[in-house]
C-alpha cells in the first residue's frame, strides 16, 4: 500500500504547507532568466505563503552587485515580469533575507565565501537550513559549478539527514548523448541522484501536469488510447517570435535540441507512457523511460526520410515584415541551424504499434501555439458514406498546452434541418472559463516542488540519455549533410513543405493548430 503522504504529486497545495526553511542560491543570478521568471516566480510564492519564514534568497554571478541593489533589482524584475503586482510587504520580508555574492564560476574561494555566508545565516537563526543550489549559467560553466559544489563542500551540507543540498539545473541539459553522459557523469561525483533536479519547464505547466489527470482519472480516454483506436498523434510547440537577441546561444542548439528532444519529448511520454503503479517520482518517471525505450530510431535519408529541417526566410508576422533567420543579428553567415524540425517516431509496443507520432517544432511560424492532438480512426464509412451530403473529421481529442490552455473534442453532428447533413463539430473546456486565468507559472511549481523534494516534475538522468540516444544520430546526420536536405520556410507560415509530406506519406496531414 502506498503511503500517499508520501506521494504529493497531484494532491494539492496542503502538501506545501510547512514547506521546510530553505536557503536557494541562484548561480547566473545577472541572468535573463533569474530575472524573468526564477524571481517572480520566488515572490508568487511568498504571497500565496508557500515559502517557510525562515526562506533566503542569495544570487550569485560573475558581476559585482552590492547587496542592496541585487534587492532593488528583485523588485524591478517582479514589477516588470511577475503575474501579480509587486506587493511591497510581501517582497520586503523576502528581500531582508536576500543577499548577493560576486564571484567566477571557476574559482572556488568565491564558493567558499558562499559557505561562509550560508554558515553564518545558520548561526544566527540558531538551526540547520537545507540549500537548493540553482544552477542557471550558461551551459559552458556547468562543469566549474558542479565541481566547484563538490569541493567546497557544499554539496555534501547536511548529507544523509533531510536537510541534504539540493541541486537543480537548467537545460540545456547536454548538446548530444556523449555530452549529456559526461555532465550526468559529473552531477554524479557530486551529488547523489536524489539530490538532482532537472529541470524541463513544460512539465512545470499546468496543462501539461493536466495530463495525467485526463488520461488516469477519466474513465472514457483509456480505452480508446491505443493502436486500435487511434490513427496518428501530432504534437505541435509552435512560436512566432524569432530568435530575437538569442541567436548567440540559438545558433549553437537549432530546434531539434531547444525544443524537439526535451519540451515535446516530454509531452510525448505523458501522451503515451503505460499507467504508473502509483504517483510517485520514481513510479512516473520509469513509465517515460520505458516508453522511450520502446522508440524506434528514425529513418534518416535526405528526402523521404522521418526528419525534416527547415530555416525561416523574411515573412509576414501579423501583417508586419520581419527579417529572415540568416538576416538575424549575430547568424553566422554560414549557419545551417534549423529553426524548424519535425519528426515521425514510431513506437514499437503493444499499445503503440503502427501509429505514427508526428512531432513539430519552429520558431517564426504562423502562431504561437502548443498542442497534442489525439487523432481517432475514421468511423466506418458504411452509413454516412455520401462525401457531398456527409462531411465527416477523425474525431480528435486536442489538448491544447497553451496559450488558451484547454481540451478540444472533435466530433460530427447532424446539420439542423429536414435534410441529414453532417458536420464537424467542436466541444471546449477552457481552463480560464472554468477555473479564472491567473494559475501558477510553471517556475513556481517547480521551485515549490524542489524545496519540499518532489522530483516528480524533473527529468531523471537515464531519461535524458535515453533522449538524447534518439536525437543524437538525427543530429550527426544533420550536421554531416552541411546544407543538403535543409529546407526554407517563410517566416509566418506553418513551415516547409517537407514538413507536410513527413505526413502525407502516411495518408494524414497537420491539423491546423489553434483552438
Ligand atoms: C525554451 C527555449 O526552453 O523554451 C526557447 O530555449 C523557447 O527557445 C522557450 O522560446 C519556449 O517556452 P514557452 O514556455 O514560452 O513555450
């Protein structure tokens, strides 16, 4: 019998009530995304009061930053970049306990004055805090921080008692199998799995959480949700913003690495993973394993093939022009990075045999939308077989990730009318409709998740390597064909054509994304 208590997955927030005292240490704290989402993210949870008293908050990066401007800086951000308002009393009392250490990722005396620091705030509150050490640098100072934790003792605080150090780290998580091996080989030598969090922010997302819950708590999905009722299932992560000022870090990953081998593999093992025995971490996250085991490597061939790889030219977003991705501040003149990438994975197990899984993923597309979208076999054509009168869709089951985060059954009805007619129809739930639309940001999940030790919503290391043992030869393939096989796409539009034949030699097209 499993002790739920000891499960918290999905059983609401009571679970973080006496969420423990907690020292979180930000490395890459002059960052983007400290400042976009980890900190906005730390004051929604202190205003819905999920954070201990007793929680600190230190930044850490290579910029000298006096303490108190580090704290203005907080502010800033969550006035810029938070869901709710700054409420000034709220952020007081976590910016008293905010403190900011300068320092190279490299040089471990500036990780000892990290300690010195942690020690002190213990000494003075008179009790033992556990550290969540948040690594959000570049990825080419993982290593330094990782060993850098390990050396300075850090990562060994309070080790074997509940009040062991924390890590988590930010993708990407690797840039092939090899790498992703070494870097899991280094996490190792310093932490022990259980300590380790990494992180993939879509499964910090409300809609993505809500598939489970879909799949294991209705009782009409699950028998329909394999190979004999189920014709193809297509998951799209589309944006329509380009790379922006990231083309530095953009230009070295391309789609199939920023998106396609974790953010849509994830939502690809939710979809098609067995059961889990139970909601724990481990029960859920040996499930995705399994599933991904049960991938079959793609077909790799310039034309024809199950991979597909495109860059966006000059376009139109709504109505404005905007510059291709060649165009781009800081693209290489020879870049052959993929903005655009979609896959056909087949998954040879019992449930899955025979249905193809379409995955896409660009930046510059039409809309900026992500969604999985079950697709039904067709309704024996035997009493509605007139195609002028009868205009029948597969049904399809859509699950609409964000934005306008909800679930779409497609189905037939009749026309209104004396003549039997038939046509397409939707049924909506929409989360904003039936729930209000201020719901957490996944960071705060997350974050929260980690302080009270559920690694549920985290990848675990073999799951990453499993990962990246699909991608890694698409990647190769890629890179060794140069230019050959990479096709263009016009910024605004639903992608390369190629992208439409991955799917039209199995007798199915995209659906148009969107509710
Ligand atoms: C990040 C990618 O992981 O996810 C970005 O590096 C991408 O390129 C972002 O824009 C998308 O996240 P979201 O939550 O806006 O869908």
């Amino acid at each position: 019998m499993v002790e739920p208590s000891r499960h918290p997955f999905l059983q609401g927030l009571s679970k973080h009530r006496g969420a423990p005292p907690t020292i979180l240490v930000i490395f890459g704290a002059s960052g983007d995304l400290c400042a976009r989402k980890l900190v906005p993210a730390i004051f929604n949870l202190a205003v819905d009061n999920l954070l201990s008293p007793d929680f600190y908050l230190i930044g850490f990066g290579r910029k000298p930053i006096p303490d108190n401007d580090f704290r203005a800086e907080t502010a800033k951000d969550i006035k810029q970049f938070s869901r709710r308002p700054l409420m000034d009393d709220v952020w007081a009392r976590v910016q008293a306990n905010t403190f900011y250490i300068p320092g190279s990722y490299d040089d471990v005396n500036a990780f000892k004055t990290l300690g010195g620091k942690i020690d002190a705030i213990e000494k003075q509150l008179g009790r033992d805090l556990q550290c969540v050490f948040y690594i959000s640098t570049p990825p080419n100072v993982f290593k330094p921080v990782l060993e850098n934790l390990g050396v300075s003792g850090l990562a060994r605080r309070h080790a074997g008692t509940p009040l062991a150090s924390k890590m988590i780290i930010e993708k990407p998580f690797g840039r092939d199998l090899a790498s992703a091996q070494d870097l899991n080989r280094i996490i190792r030598n310093q932490f022990e799995e259980s300590q380790v969090y990494r992180i993939d922010h879509y499964l910090g997302k409300e809609t993505v959480q809500d598939l489970l819950v879909l799949r294991f708590a209705n009782t009409i999905f699950e028998p329909i949700w394999n190979r004999r009722y189920v014709d193809c299932v297509q998951i799209t992560v589309a944006e329509d913003l380009g790379v922006g000022e990231r083309a530095g870090y953009y230009d070295q990953s391309g789609a199939l690495r920023d998106m396609i081998q974790n953010h849509t593999m994830q939502l690809l093992s939710l979809v098609a993973m067995e059961p889990p025995v139970s909601l724990s971490a481990e029960d859920i996250r040996d499930e995705k394993v399994k599933l991904l085991k049960g991938i079959q490597p793609a077909n790799l061939k310039a034309e024809g093939g199950d991979v597909v790889r495109a860059q966006y030219t000059e376009g139109l977003i709504q109505g404005q022009k905007v510059p291709g991705y060649m165009q781009e501040a800081g693209v290489p003149a020879d870049s052959i990075t993929e903005t655009y990438a979609a896959v056909r994975l087949s998954i040879e197990n019992w449930r899955w045999q025979g249905v193809p899984f379409y995955l896409r993923s660009g930046k510059r597309l039409a809309r900026r939308v992500s969604e999985i979208a079950v697709q039904f076999k067709r309704p024996a054509g035997i009493l509605f077989a007139d195609h002028e009168r009868f205009n029948l869709a597969a049904n399809t089951l859509v699950i609409q990730i964000q934005p306008d985060e909800g679930t779409t059954l497609l189905m037939n009805s009749k026309v209104p009318g004396l003549e039997t007619r038939t046509q397409p129809v939707k049924m909506h739930f929409r989360y904003a409709t039936t729930f209000g639309s201020n719901t957490p940001e996944a960071y705060e999940r997350l974050i929260l998740d980690c302080i009270v030790s559920d690694s549920t919503l985290f990848i675990r290391g073999d799951e990453t390597e499993t990962s990246w043992r699909l991608y890694t030869p698409i990647l190769d393939f890629w890179q060794e064909g140069g230019k050959r096989g990479l096709e263009n796409y016009a910024a605004g539009s639903w992608g390369p054509l190629a992208g439409d034949r991955l799917l039209w030699d199995q007798h199915h097209e995209w659906r148009r994304a969107g509710p």
